[in-house]
C-alpha cells in the first residue's frame, strides 16, 4: 500500500493536479448539500428558521424575512452552534436579495453540478494519466529486465508465470493507480465534506446514526467476507478449467491417437460441474446481499425518521435541514462504496506489486565485469581448463572438463544423449558460468571481455530451432538489418535453403508463421544454418544442427558446410557418427567427463566407447573390418 503510494508520487505534478481537482470536487458537493436547506425552505415557502450567520458579537446578523417579506419572528439557534452555509455567503457575494432567490437557485444548481463535473473529469483523468504513465514504466523495465536475464532465470520460470507478471499483474497495478488510488483520496474527501455536514447541521443527529450505523455494517462485514471466499475458490476452478482445455487443445492429437475423448470429456465435466455448484452459491449470497443491505438501510432510515421528526417537532432543526442532513446521509454511500472497492483492488495490487518487484529485483546472474573489454576479432584458439560445472548445486554436470582446440579446427562433441554435450557450449557462449576452471578464447579468458563481443563472434544453431514471426529473409538475416540480398541468398544456397524458399508463395518474403510452422523441420533446420552462416562468425557451434534432416538433405548439407567450416573454429555436436569423422578432434564425453578425444582413426583403434557408438551405428562395417 506505502509502496503504491511511493510508486504513484513519480508523477508528483499530475498527482497534484488532480489532488487539486478532487478538493474541489469535493467542495462542490459541500455546496450542493448546502442548496438543499434553502431550496426546501425557500421555494416551498417554509421559514429559514435555523439558517442564520452569526455575527461576531453573537447575534442574529439579519433580520430574517419570510416569502412575503414579512418579518418573521426568530427562533434563537441552539447556544453555541455556528452554521455557516455557503449558500448565505453566495448570496451577499453577489448582493442578491432573499426576494431573487427563487430565481437565482436553478441557476445555482446547474452551476454546481457542472463545476462538480468538470472537475470530476479533471481529477479523474489526471490520475488515470498518471496510472498510465507509471504503468507503462513498469512494463518497459519489466520486459527490459526479462530479456537481459541469463538462461538460468529461465530454467526457473514459466512462460505463463512471466506473461501473466507482464500482462495480469501490471494491469492490476495500473488498475490501482488510476482509479483505486484516486477513489480512496477523492471519496475520502467527499466523506469528510459530508460528514462535516451532517455534524453542522444537527450534531446530535449525527451523534445518533454513528451510534445505529455500526450494528447494521457487523451482518454486512460477514456477508462480504464469504462472498470474497467464494469468489476466490470459483476463480481456481476456473483456472482449473482453463488448464484442461489448454491440455486438450495443445495435445489434441495425443488425445485422438488413444482415443481419451471421453475420459477427458468427463474430466471437463467434472470440473465444470464443480465451478457451476460454487458460482450458484455465490449467486445466493450475492443475490441476497442487495435486499439485506436494503433492509437495514431502510431501519437505520426509519431511525433517522423517527429522531429527526422529534428534533424538528421541538423546533431544533427546520425542515430544510432535515432535508439537507437526509441528502448528505444518502451522498454518503456512493464514497463508502467506493472506498471499500477501492481498498480491495489496491490490496490485490500490492499482491501483484511484489510479484512484478521480485522480477525487477533479480539481477542477471551473469553480467560484464565492470573492468570487461570487448573480445577483438579473434582466430577461434579455444581452451577449457579443467572446467566444471553444474545447473543446479545437488547434481554436478561437467567434471574437470579440459581441451583445447586450434583456430581453424573442427571439434566434434560425442556421447550418449544427457552426456553434457550441450552443456560444454553453453559455457562458451558464457550462457551459464562454470563453478571451477577456466575457458579461453585466443588466450583472453571470457569472463574478462564484454558478453556482447563474445556473442558476436559466435555463431549458433542449437538443437530446438527458433525463428520468429517474420518474412523468410528477416529469419535468416535476424540481427543483420542492412545485409544484401545476396549474401543473404548465398548463405540459403550454401545451406540447402534456396531452392524450397524460391517455391514459397513469396519467395524471401513469405511470412513462415509463428515458430515457422509453416516449414517443415528439415526446412526449419537449413534455415537456421543459413542464419549461423550470414553471421560469418569466428567460432560456430552446431548442436545437432542436422539432426532433423534425412539422409538426402545431409548430404547435400555436409558438402556445402565442409566448405564453410574450413576457415572457422567449429564444434560440431551430432548423433550420427557419420556427420565427423573428418573432424580434427573428437571429443567423447560421458557422464560429464571427457573419456576419450583424438581423431576417427585413432579412436577405432583405441577400441574404447567412441568404436562402441560407431559400431552401433554402423554395423556393416564391423562385418567388413573382420
Ligand atoms: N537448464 C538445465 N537445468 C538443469 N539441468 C539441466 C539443464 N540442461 C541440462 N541439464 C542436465 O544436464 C545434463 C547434461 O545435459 P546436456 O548438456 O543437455 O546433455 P546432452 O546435450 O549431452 O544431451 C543432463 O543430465 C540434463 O538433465
Ligand atoms: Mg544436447
């Protein structure tokens, strides 16, 4: 709640214009409660018996007259009460007599409730400019924050979990600044205008409802808070429906290959049965709640009644009062409303504050040294010294993992899947920090230079593929704005790309949907390769980059990347033992740990795991070896 209203202060002169609007507001429904004392004993030609200023020596200050101008005998008003109304002190502003009253007083009242309108509007948009703007802040940073995460963070969320913070949660704050916010100042206000009212015009009247008011609220109290509990259980089977549809919609075709349309049916009706029985239960209570309130508002109504009456039968208060006091008791129950609404939107939101918070909070696990330099170009001489590491402090990945691999050079990752193939290259894009050792590259070690130097300089096509919603070119040119169109054209030639992007409805600029869906996955492939390979980087990775392709397509593939690879430092990770064998280096890793490394030839000799693999995969040729 402090912290929203900390947030809010941001736009301190927005926030003072409409603070400055709503005591306004506020001042006008002092006036248009204050019209009603006259209008009643004015225009229905009763005596304003009560209405009198007083002047410093404490006497009547006018003569009061009736309609026909009669003088009127006085009443003395109640020893030691003052009341001051407004509409006396407009009146001798203007110097209008009490004869004109009765013409000036629709005039009045147009003017109050326009001056009321308008500064509603005013206050009202200022805040919701001010929540705008905040809000907007708030999802600029969140985003930017996000998108600087390192991996890591993103082990540990959900895709849902951050959208509903970047969407849900912000538009709740935002909720809270422009109208919960401004509501709870703008009412309370108003609150205090009226009950400043009601006390100077009958105190003990005053006193009387403030006494009955509270054994009326005590039912109300409980009627609320079990409207709120079933509220809150209805939305989570809600959310509960909402996950089974996700599942089905999403797995549709798992569900049709076994055939479980019935039993999901009859999970989804389960559950829509279960939200059905506690929305009928809220729809008793909520249904009830309205005539209940009625109810006591009409005894506590009839209290005041029958009090009141007395007060004007004695000659306390007159008629106009009477009405006035009824009026502002009546202009009392909108702000108490809102107040109450108001309150609960900025507990939700403060609820929502902390969430967006924790986010915004976090800082990058990896990030520049401050005394980082960039990388220059470099040759690709790479080093792992006895790195190791691990994703999560309980299970170690990596064990003293040491290579090294000369510029120019292709190094080939091989293992059993889950070995820490992929893990390996993550830490050299410095996607995750290594708990021991050292990685370097052309000798400089990479936690000393800046992430987006080393980024730049490496290309990489990892085994799930990602494009985005965008043309065929821009997929493949992600990042390289200016690039011609015929590099662009030369690196889908190079990866097999061309000839199935020419026979697209657009060519380049075909639109591949989202996720590229439109594609097939050997296409989704190639595409990506092209990407890694317009980037023309120093050192380029390839986690199973053709793992996807068939045999026919890899082949064309192998020819063009052979060329490629050659004047570049290159890791290539692949199942098929196929794809390396002319690598300068393999690496066999299991278990986290690098157990063999050297070239084909000196691995089948070794007869060790890397002859095992190749063995399986290729069983002719053991037959033909012996
Ligand atoms: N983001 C991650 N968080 C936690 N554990 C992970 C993560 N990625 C991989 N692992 C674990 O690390 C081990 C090595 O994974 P990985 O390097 O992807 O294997 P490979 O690429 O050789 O198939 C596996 O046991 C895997 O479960
Ligand atoms: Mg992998």
């Amino acid at each position: 709640m402090f912290q929203l209203f900390k947030l809010t202060l941001r736009e301190r002169k927005w926030v003072l214009l409409s603070l400055g609007c709503m005591i306004f507001v506020a001042l006008f429904n002092y006036v248009f409660v204050d019209m009603v004392q006259p209008i009643i004993n004015e225009m229905f030609g009763l005596a304003p018996a009560a209405s009198t200023v007083k002047a410093p020596d404490g006497s009547p200050a006018t003569a009061m007259t009736d309609n026909a101008g009669r003088d009127v005998p006085q009443k003395a008003p109640p020893k030691g009460v003052v009341k001051v109304r407004t509409m006396d002190l407009v009146l001798r502003l203007f110097r209008i007599s009490r004869q004109d009253i009765r013409k000036v007083l629709p005039f009045v009242v147009v003017f109050v409730i326009f001056g009321r309108g308008l500064f509603t509007f005013l206050s009202s948009f200022f805040m919701k400019a001010v929540g705008n703007k905040i809000v907007k802040t708030m999802r600029d940073d969140l985003y930017e924050h996000i998108l600087y995460q390192s991996p890591g963070f993103f082990d540990q969320v959900t895709t849902g979990d951050i959208m509903s913070r970047l969407t849900n949660d912000v538009d709740k704050i935002q909720q809270a600044v422009s109208s919960a916010m401004s509501d709870m100042i703008e009412e309370s206000f108003i609150l205090i205008a009226l009950l400043v009212q009601l006390f100077v015009t009958d105190w003990i009247l005053a006193l009387s409802v403030f006494v009955i008011t509270p054994l009326a609220v005590i039912p109300l109290a409980a009627f609320n808070k079990q409207l709120k509990r079933k509220g809150k259980q209805s939305q989570v089977r809600m959310a509960h429906i909402y996950n089974l549809i996700f599942e089905t919609i999403t797995g549709n075709k798992i569900v049709k290959a076994f055939t479980m349309e019935q039993f999901e049916l009859r999970k989804f009706l389960k559950a829509s049965w279960s939200y059905f029985k506690i929305n009928l239960r809220l729809a008793w209570i909520s249904s009830l709640s309205s005539p209940f309130m009625e109810f006591i508002g009409g005894v506590v109504g009839a209290f005041i009644l029958a009090v009141g009456a007395k007060r004007i039968a004695n000659g306390n208060i007159s008629p106009g009062d009477f009405g006035a006091f009824v009026i502002a008791i009546f202009l009392m129950f909108t702000p108490i409303k809102r107040l109450s609404r108001a309150n609960s939107v900025i507990q939700q939101a403060t609820g929502c504050y902390d969430r967006v918070q924790e986010i915004l909070n976090r800082v990058p696990q990896i990030q520049d040294d401050p005394q980082a330099q960039p990388l220059a170009a470099v040759k690709g001489h790479v080093v792992f010294d006895r790195v190791s590491f691990s994703y999560n402090e309980s299970r170690p990945v990596l064990f003293d993992v040491s290579f090294e691999v000369l510029p120019n050079e292709m190094a080939a990752i091989v293992g059993l899947s889950g070995a820490g193939k992929t893990t390996i290259v993550n830490l050299l894009s410095r996607f995750y920090e290594p708990t021991g050792g050292r990685i370097s590259i052309d000798g400089v070690s990479i936690r000393d230079v800046t992430l987006a130097s080393l980024r730049s300089q490496i290309g990489l096509v990892t085994q799930d593929i990602i494009l985005f919603n965008d043309t065929v070119r821009n997929n493949i040119a992600y990042g390289l704005d200016d690039t011609p169109m015929d590099s662009i054209i030369e690196a889908a030639q190079a990866s097999e790309c061309h000839r199935f992007i020419m026979e697209l409805p657009d060519g380049y600029e075909t639109p591949i949907g989202e996720k590229g869906t439109l594609l097939s996955s050997g296409q989704r492939q190639r595409l990506a390769i092209a990407r890694a390979l317009l980037k023309n980087p120093p050192i380029l990775i390839l986690d199973e980059a053709t793992s996807a392709l068939d045999s026919e397509s890899e082949r064309l593939i192998q020819a063009a990347l052979a060329r490629i690879l050659k004047d570049r430092t290159t890791f290539v990770i692949a199942h098929r033992l196929s794809t390396i064998r002319n690598a300068d280096k393999i690496l066999v890793i299991d278990k986290g740990r690098i157990v063999e490394s050297g070239s084909h030839e000196k691995l089948m000799k070794k007869k060790g795991i890397y002859k095992k693999l190749h063995d399986l995969q290729f069983p002719e040729e053991e037959e033909m070896e012996r």
